[in-house]
C-alpha cells in the first residue's frame, strides 16, 4: 500500500466555510421571537422552544454535512463505488456546526461573539481536513487525524451532556439524546480505530452502558460539567477497550489504558466542586 499525502480543494473547502459563516452571521442581524412547539405524547407534554439561533445552528448542521461530502467526494483515492459509503464522514462537522451555532444564540453580539464566530470559522475548517485526511487510510497522517476526530468527537459529547445536564429536563429526554450521540460516537471511533471495519454491536453494548449509567447518575447531586466528565471517562473507556479487545490486545495489559482513562475523567469530575 503506497502512502501519500493529499490535502482538500482549496475552493471547495472556502465555500463550505463561506456558507456556513453566512448563516451563522445571519443571527447578529436578525432577531425573532421564540415559538413553543407542543407535541402531546402518552401521558406526556413535551414542550420544545424554537428560536431563529436553533434554526441557524441546524442550517448550519445540514451545510456542514453536504459540505464535507463534497470536500471528500473529490478525494482522489476514492472510487465513484466509494462515495456514498462515507456517510460517516458527516457526523463531527455537523456535530461541530451545531455546538458553534449554540453557543453564538448564548452570546450578544460584541467582541466575544465575533471572536468565537471567527474561531469557529477556522475550527471547522480543520474538522473538514481531518475529516478528508481519514477518508484514505494509506495517508501518512492518517493516525493524527484519527487522534484528532477523537479528540473533537469526546470535546463535542462533553459539551453536548453539559449542556442538556444543565437544563434541568426530565431523564427521559436526557437518554432521547444521550444515547444516539454515544452510539454514533463509539461506532466511528471504533471504525476508525480499526481501519474501516464496523462494529455496531460494540456502540450498541457501549450505549446501553452509558445510559444505564447517566439514568443512575442523574438523581445524585452532580454539577454539569461533573455529569459529563464521568461520562466522558466511561465512554474513552469503554471504546479503548472494545478497540483493545479487537486488535487482540494482550489480556493482562489491554484493561490498562480503559481504566486509568476512566478513573482520571471521573476522579477529575469530582474534584470539581
């Protein structure tokens, strides 16, 4: 297998970041008021508020992820076969896309918020390289950027658990969204650790674990941040380990590296008080 380096298309990668900055400069212009969606479920009310930032953050979302198939779509080690199997490809930078639109509709339009605007610009753009980099495994960056999507992929989960841990909404809507992140997250990392092979069955057993957990979790009287970085030690811990077992790891030493990473995250959520 040859190895080589390849780095996306320069205007493709412009327009991608150029559209998605417009929507989110959209919200520093335009203000509506927020409307209240009421979905009557079986003995529940769900009650769900809508605001222009939400809808931009989603835009932004559907843009990143029609944007980093473009971008990769013009990979040339990849066959016409090949691009409609990269679906996985969307996920981070659509992650990504909506974490940056939250947190400018959190904002008021000033420096800070041109700040995290401009910065968001440049973060996503380096999600859509990585992204291109990992779309061939013979890259000699290949390893780094796997390093890398993990990297924004645990940042981005923590952020997102925080998040909803901090609102105050019931258990149920806690797992609703907890569960299809962890499965999705644990199911690309093992994807990429393994070099293209999926193993569903994995994200699937690593999800159940983690929501039972957050479910237990969720009475005790934990901050955010302290929720999300327990969580987040569970998760590495529980992908490293799937990863180790696969790759037939040595049997004394491959529970290590998952449990250290556990017992860190975890020591280091309750040192937060």
């Amino acid at each position: 297998m040859n190895e080589q380096k390849h780095l996306p298309d320069v205007e493709r990668l412009s327009v991608v970041i150029a559209l998605i900055l417009l929507a989110y400069a959209t919200t520093a212009f335009i203000t509506l008021p927020t409307r209240s969606l009421n979905l009557q479920l079986p003995g529940i009310l769900l009650v769900i508020s809508l605001n222009f930032s939400t809808v931009v953050a989603v835009v932004a979302a559907v843009l990143a992820a029609a944007g980093v198939e473009w971008v990769v779509t013009s990979h040339p080690n990849l066959s016409a076969q090949q691009y409609y199997q990269h679906w996985h490809h969307w996920l981070v930078p659509a992650f990504s896309a909506v974490a940056i639109g939250i947190t400018l509709g959190t904002l008021p339009v000033g420096p800070a918020w041109w700040t995290v605007f401009g910065l968001g610009g440049v973060f996503l753009a380096a999600v859509l390289t990585i992204e291109y980099i990992s779309a061939d495994p013979a890259d000699l960056r290949y390893s780094f950027a796997v390093l890398g999507l993990d990297a924004v992929s645990f940042a981005l989960f923590l952020i997102i658990v925080a998040a909803i841990s901090g609102a105050d909404l019931r258990l149920y809507i806690l797992l609703a969204a907890i569960i299809p992140v962890v499965f999705l997250i644990s199911t690309r990392s093992l994807f990429l650790r393994l070099r293209g092979v999926w193993h569903v069955g994995w994200g699937a057993g690593i999800a159940l674990i983690l929501a039972q957990l957050a479910a237990a979790m969720f009475y005790l009287p934990l901050r955010p941040l302290q929720f999300g970085l327990i969580l987040l030690g569970m998760l590495y811990g529980l992908i490293s380990l799937a990863s180790n077992i696969e790759e037939k790891a040595n049997r004394r030493t491959l529970w290590i590296e998952p449990l250290v990473a556990a017992l860190a995250f975890t020591l280091l959520g309750l040192l937060l008080r």
